[in-house]
C-alpha cells in the first residue's frame, strides 16, 4: 500500500500496531463514548472511510456492527457503508463484507483513465476498477457509489466527459465526482509549489463542473448536493447527515464528531497519530485531541456554509426557529453582493446557490467563515 499523491486524510502506509490492536481500540473507544453520554441519539447510518477501510478484516466489521446496533440502536434497516479502493479488494472480501451487514459501497475510482490513474498515484487501473464494479454486483451489493475527481494534472474535458459517460454505463446508484483540492502537506502541495503540477485553469475546471451536471442529469442521476449525484432514492443518507448538522459520532484516529448539544453544538476529534489513540484508551480515557463548543455565530455560518451545498438549500423558516433572527438581518448586508452577483437566490422560503454559485461555491461560503 501507498498513500495517493492528493490525499490529506489521515493514513499511513506502514501502521505501528496491529489490526487487532487497532481493532480493539475502535471497540473500547466506542465503550467509553457509550457511557460518557447523557443522551444516546439513534444511529440512522454507520460509515467507514478514511484511509482504506476495506483492508480491515471483515470479522471486525461484522463486530463494530454489532457494537454499534447494542450501544448506539443503530437500526436493523440502517445504512451501512464502507469505502474500497479498486486493487486493494477482492470479490471474496467483498461478499465477506456484504455477510458481515454492509449493504453500500463506495468505489473510489477517480478515473477510467491509466494515464491519469498512475499521475496522482492510485494502484489501480482502469481496467481494475471495472472489475472491481462487476464484482460488487456479484458480491450482492445493489447499492453502489463511485467516487470519480476531475481537474487532474493534465486532464482536459474530453477525457472527463469520457469518464463519466463510462460511469454511466455500469449505471451505480450513486456518483460522487469532486473537483481535485490541493492539500497542505500532500505531495502534490510540493509539486505545485515546485511549479511541477500542470493542472487545469479556472476555466477548464468550470467546463468540466458543467459537465458532469449535463452528463450525469441526462443520464437520469439527481444533483443533490454540489458533487453529488443520485439515482431516485439512493441519496447518501449518512452524507446528508452532515449538511443537516445531525449528530454524529467518529470513532479511531482522527475521527471527528459533532453533537448538537450543548447550546448550539460541540465538536471534537481524537488524536491522528494512532500510538497516542491507542495510549489514552489503554489508560481507560475518551482520546480527545481538540474540543469546540460552538458559539451561536459559528453555528448560523455552519448552517449556511453545509445547508448551502444541498440543491435544496436552507429553510429561512427553519434558520429563524433555529436561531431566532432572520437571515437578512444577520446576513443581508454582507451577502448583497452575491445577490446582485447572480451567486445566490431565495425559492419558495429556500435560500439557493444559483447555477453559477455552485460553481463558485468556494467565493460564496467564505463570507460565512
């Protein structure tokens, strides 16, 4: 295993302990949490990502469900992902997962494209990743996500378009298709610092944002969120849960979590590094690395900065009860110009990014950070 040249998640390719340590960790952290709560939300969804989740022995996974269901009632009809990278995932392994109770997949294909596959690092070809697709099918999995990045170094619209219309083909019930962000300390942060990172213009990247959004719409998937593309009824409820501001609980290194109470929310995250995770939990600790209880004005920026990236937009109505103010009167001075920019609009008691606000979605939500 290798980390991709674009990835700032928090993974490393030689782990300094064992998956059963590992394991055992997740179990006792999830213990503690348990009984570090005065209030238990319901679990509606349970997901594993970060790094590649499906390296982790199935046998745990069906464990941590099981954990899950008994400290946190997550529901028996829940929805259950895990993300698998194409190349590191075999059709066994997949069934395995599937009997262990996950019921959704994301594939994280990035590209069809060998060329470009090998440019930012992923192990994988093209040719894997359909593999790993159809096998997924045969494993049981009806409820498939691919995850596909366009504005590649080198990459031009045609060979977007030619990704998507692939993707299309093998018709998943889900398509998540991202603009590539450069991260601070990634490899490719170096590269472009270097001046070595021959990426797309401004321009480019907002053909290929447009392009997805004709594509992908005529090809029957719903736009509900900014990158995020549905068949009728298969949304991501777990991702949805986060641009709603539900409670969520992270459990392993560098989780973060996020309760809606006390007064307008709380979050906080465990340490990244997993030998000082592992450490606090030996101790009998909850590993908290950073907590933050949010202030009223931070929680009207979150709600507007998430409810925004939803097609839907946010309830006015809503953001009053919430907070007791209306928007216009906390917002309708600094957001004027985007108004008059075409960038945002009210619909029917919602406010909306506009066509042209999603793809300048990044100028919109810093007004509110």
């Amino acid at each position: 295993m290798r980390k991709c040249l674009y990835c700032a998640f928090n993974s490393v390719a030689d782990a300094p302990c064992t998956p059963d340590e590992y394991g055992a960790g997740l179990l006792k952290e999830m213990e503690l949490r348990r009984a570090a709560l005065d209030f238990i939300p319901a679990a509606v969804t349970l997901y594993f990502g970060g790094g590649t989740p499906s390296l982790m022995p199935p046998s745990l996974t069906s464990r941590l469900i099981e954990t899950a269901a008994r400290l946190f009632h997550l529901a028996p009809d829940a929805e259950i992902t895990i993300e698998c990278n194409p190349g590191a995932i075999t059709r066994e392994r997949l069934s395995d997962f599937r009997a262990a109770g996950v019921n959704r997949l994301s594939l994280g294909i990035q590209s069809f494209n060998d060329a470009l596959l090998q440019t930012i690092g992923r192990i994988h070809n093209g040719r894997e990743a359909l593999d790993a697709f159809h096998d997924a099918r045969r494993a049981g999995f009806g409820n498939v996500g691919i995850d596909l990045i366009h504005s590649l170094p080198s990459q031009n619209n045609a060979m977007w378009e030619k990704d998507l219309l692939l993707a299309c083909s093998l018709r998943p019930e889900h398509l998540s298709v991202y603009g590539l962000t450069i991260e601070e300390g990634t490899s490719f942060a170096m590269m472009e610092k270097e001046g070595t990172l021959p990426l797309p213009d401004e321009d480019e990247s907002a053909a290929m944002y447009e392009t997805a959004s004709e594509v992908l719409t005529a090809n029957g998937y719903e736009q509900y969120e900014i990158a995020n593309f549905a068949l009728k009824g298969y949304r991501s409820a777990h991702n949805s849960g986060y641009w709603s501001r539900r409670n969520f609980l992270g459990f392993g290194a560098g989780a973060h979590s996020f309760l809606r109470f006390p007064g307008y929310g709380l979050r906080f995250s465990s340490p990244e590094n997993s030998l000082e995770y592992l450490h606090s939990l030996k101790q009998g600790e909850l590993p908290v690395a950073e907590s933050r209880t949010l202030s009223r004005g931070d929680a009207m920026a979150e709600f507007l900065f998430l409810g925004l990236r939803t097609a839907n937009g946010i309830s006015l109505e809503r953001f009053y009860r919430e907070f007791s103010a209306g928007f216009d009167e906390v917002y309708g001075e600094s957001c004027a110009t985007l108004f008059s920019a075409g960038l945002l609009e009210i619909r029917k008691g919602h406010l909306r990014l506009t066509d042209r606000g999603r793809i300048l979605s990044n100028q919109v939500f810093v007004r509110f950070l």
